[in-house]
C-alpha cells in the first residue's frame, strides 16, 4: 500500500464522514483475484490524485460490520464519499479510467 489509508471501525467516521475532502473507498480482501487486480490502479489513483481526493481501503474480512453497513455484497466495490454521504458506486474490477470516472465530475 502507498498513500492509501486502511479503514477500520475506529477510524471510519473520521477519515470518511468527517473528511473535508471527497474520500474514495475501496472495499476488498486478500482472497479475491479481482482485488489483487484493481489494487495496483487504485495506489495509483492515490497517488495521482493526492490532494484533491481522499484514497481509502476497507478489508471486508476484518471489518464485516462497514461492508454490512454500506451493503457490500460482492468485491471489490468502490464508493465514493462527499459531505459524508455515498455519492457513487461501482462494482467489480475496472480500468483505471473506469474508477477515475466515479470521481472526476465531481465539484470541488
């Protein structure tokens, strides 16, 4: 991981409702091949974009209750996070246009 920040029920509320920018979460876990496939892009994006977006990472297995909570039943999902409220989904793994494109309309 580079600037990703891992997600956990402690840091949660603060990271990504709290967070004074729009926060890019992607919820995944070790196990699964489309994962492994999208994490590269998603440091990428990180990276990238330091400074205007928030890149986060969520391990679905060690925090079952914020997948539950956000409804997430398939990996990898990625939401995007504005004010504190889920702006945009996506499903699945994507090329890097294809994520970039759930935030890059958004007004800053």
């Amino acid at each position: 991981m580079g600037k990703e920040i891992e997600l956990n029920d402690s840091n949660f509320d603060n990271e990504v409702l709290k967070s004074d920018k729009p926060v890019f979460v992607d919820f995944w876990a070790a196990w699964c091949g489309p994962c492994k496939m999208a994490a590269p892009i998603v440091e990428e994006i990180a990276v990238e974009y330091e400074g205007k977006i928030k890149v986060c990472k969520c391990n679905v297995d060690n925090n079952s209750s914020l997948a539950a909570k956000y409804n997430v039943s398939s990996i990898p999902t990625f939401i995007l996070f504005n004010n504190g409220k889920e702006t945009t989904r996506s499903t699945g793994a994507s090329s890097k246009e294809g994520l970039v494109k759930i935030f890059k309309d958004l007004k800053q």
